[in-house]
C-alpha cells in the first residue's frame, strides 16, 4: 500500500476529500494529517484495532500512550469520568490548541488506545483540517506524531512520506506546521497538576492560570534513576543517524570548541554537522553548517528543530554538535527534545577548558 497524498489548504478545504479520509478512519484505516504542533497519525480513537494498527506503523511499543483528539468541547464528556476544575479551565483558556489533558478514561475509549492504562489524553487542536477530519471520523482520533518511532517528528508532510508512505492509507499535506514541537502534556490524576512534557504552553503560563503546577521529577533529573510519568518520555526520541551533542557555556567559547572538532574531523577526512543560529552561523569554519533559527525570535529555533535534525541524515555526517538553546519561554521545551535527541549527550566547554 502506498498512502495517497492530497494537498489542502485550511482555508479553502475540500470536503470531498475530508469526507474520504474520514471514511477512512471510520472502517479502521489510517490517515496523516497536519496540526499546529507536528503532523499526526490518525486511528479511529475508539476502535482497538484502530490503535494497534498505529503501533503496528510507527513501530512504537504498546505501553506508549496515544493522545486521543476531539474537535468540539462537548467531547470530553464522553471520554472522560470526571473533569476536575483546572482542566475545564485550561480547556477554556487553551483550546482549540497545543495542549494536552491526561483524565480518568470512560469506558468506551479502549486500552489499547491509552496503552492500558486508566487514564486517557485528550487534546483540541486549533488546526482547521485536523478539526474537519476529527468530525468526519466520528469525533474521536488517536493520533501520535506521524514519524517512525524513535525519529525526529514530522513538521512536513514529505517527512510523513519518508517514515511511513507505505504503511498508511492517506496523508492530509497542509504544508509546513506552525509551532514545531508536540503539545503540552498536564496530568490532571494527581492533586496538584503535573506537566509530563514541556510545549509551547510554558510552565510559567499554566502557573499563572491554576496557581500551583509542578514539572514531572522524570523530566528534571538526567539520569535514568526517576522514570518520568508519561510512558513515552522514557524512550529515546527525535534521534538523527549521526551521533549528536549539545555543546554548553559562553557562545564564544562553544564556537571555538566546535571549530576544533570540525577541523580535527576534516584531518580525517570526515565532516562533521553543526547546528548554529542566524546570529553564530557565519562563524564557523568547517563541516556542515545548519542555521536552527534566530535567538532573537525562539519560535524559528521551535519551528526547524526537528527539520534540521532529519536534514542531517542525508548529509553523511560522522557527528552533529549543536548549540544549546536556553530561551525564556520556550527553552524548556526545546532542551527537553534536543537532550533526548542527543541521548542526554552533553559537553561544557568551560569546565574542559580549565
Ligand atoms: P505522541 O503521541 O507521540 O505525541 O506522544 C504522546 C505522549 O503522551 C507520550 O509521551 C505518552 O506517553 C503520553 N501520554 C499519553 N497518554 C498518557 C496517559 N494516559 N498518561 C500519561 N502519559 C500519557
Ligand atoms: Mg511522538
């Protein structure tokens, strides 16, 4: 089976075509389809076949969770047991958006779909073909990222192509997404409101609308010691074919250890991959030079994280070093998926140097 790809633009949407996918979706099959955070890989949310099937094609391990995507308010209700305060004021202010709501799960969303687990994701995407296709597919659609697991997430439709254009039936190309990194993830199971992954929603905002919110331990400690709570932020992720490390410590300093490495690596005839920023690019001397976006506007480095790191693997790059990217709001969430990506691979050029 090669997927069938058709081109859509949000604002002048083609309702024959949604009609299909959704039917689609609704006999058990599986479409692609863009969001504002990354592509999606759409299942019918109700139908265990459906979920299996999505495992089945990304490769991913079955206790790992799928997000199960609504597009009308009234929904939730039907998902969920109970909707504690916070979440149906995060629904308020947040949604249609990039956030993400783990619930105590109704019977009729399966475990299959919620990697058996109790509880269920639930999350109102604010695109507009993603919303017609949740309604002509019933309502309810499981979708993870749309990559094979274990691979930097799809913000293109060519990346979906690339990963999984012979596992799925149809592919929804809305062009490039607009944010870049998947949504935020708050549990709602516990007293206090747990982030389980960092987004585009900072802590900091989710703190200024509930009050008290705290980050899950698993996401702030490095070490394999604490587990973090969502299943799937154990695994490693985002990863490129190259070996990749984060560089850390004062910009010049960073610059002048990458350089070395690059021209080390060019004595052996080897390249090496370099992840910049418009602001640092040019200061470079060797391998091969990948602006990220511009430190003055952190959602261009959001937006190409994930398209730099698969660009890389055309490149035939013995190792990738990249920059860190700290930045106010969403630094958490950046650093989050760059340190997965590079297996927690971290170098600080300050403390080598001494
Ligand atoms: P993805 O579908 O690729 O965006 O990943 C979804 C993330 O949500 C994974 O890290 C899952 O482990 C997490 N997740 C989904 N459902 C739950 C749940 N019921 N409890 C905790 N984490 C969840
Ligand atoms: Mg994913």
């Amino acid at each position: 089976m090669r997927a069938e790809v058709v081109s859509m633009d949000a604002e002048h949407l083609d309702k024959e075509v949604i009609k299909k996918a959704g039917q689609i979706l609704k006999n058990g099959g599986l479409v692609a389809f863009p969001t504002e955070t990354v592509y999606g890989l759409g299942g019918n949310a109700l139908d265990p076949k459906a979920s299996m099937k999505i495992y089945a094609a990304k490769g991913r391990p079955s206790d790992n969770p799928l997000i199960v995507h609504i597009a009308e308010i009234e929904k939730l209700k039907e998902v969920t047991t109970e909707i504690p305060e916070g979440a149906r004021i995060l629904a308020e202010k947040y949604w249609p958006g990039p956030l993400t709501m783990i619930l105590p799960k109704a019977d009729i969303v399966p475990k299959e779909t919620t990697g058996g687990l109790d509880s269920v994701a639930v999350r109102f995407p604010s695109d507009v073909i993603a919303q017609e296709l949740i309604k002509a597919a019933g309502g309810f659609v499981a979708a993870p990222s749309a990559n094979t697991s274990g691979r930097p997430s799809p913000t293109m439709a060519e990346h979906v192509e690339e990963d999984l254009g012979d596992a799925i039936d149809m592919i929804l190309d809305g062009g490039q997404v607009g944010i870049g990194l998947e949504s935020t993830i708050v549990d709602f199971t516990e007293k206090i409101p747990v982030v389980l992954r960092p987004g585009y929603i900072s802590l900091e905002m989710l703190q200024e609308t509930l009050g008290e919110v705290r980050m899950d331990k698993g996401l702030l400690i490095t070490d394999s010691s604490v587990r973090p709570k969502a299943p799937g932020m154990k695994y490693r992720h985002y990863a490129p074919e190259a070996d990749l490390s984060i560089v850390e410590g004062e910009t010049e300093k960073v610059i002048t250890y990458i350089n070395s490495r690059a021209s080390e690596a060019e004595k052996q005839g080897k390249t090496v991959g370099i992840i910049a920023t418009d602001e640092t690019a040019g200061l470079y001397k060797a391998g091969v030079i990948r602006s990220i976006g511009s430190r003055a506007e952190e959602e261009t480095i959001a937006h190409h994280l994930y398209e730099v790191l698969r660009d890389f693997d055309g490149d035939g790059v013995s190792a990738i070093f990249s920059e860190a990217f700290y930045t106010p709001k969403m630094g958490q969430a950046i650093m989050n998926r760059l340190l997965k990506a590079a297996g927690h691979k971290i170098i600080k050029v300050q403390e080598e140097q001494k």
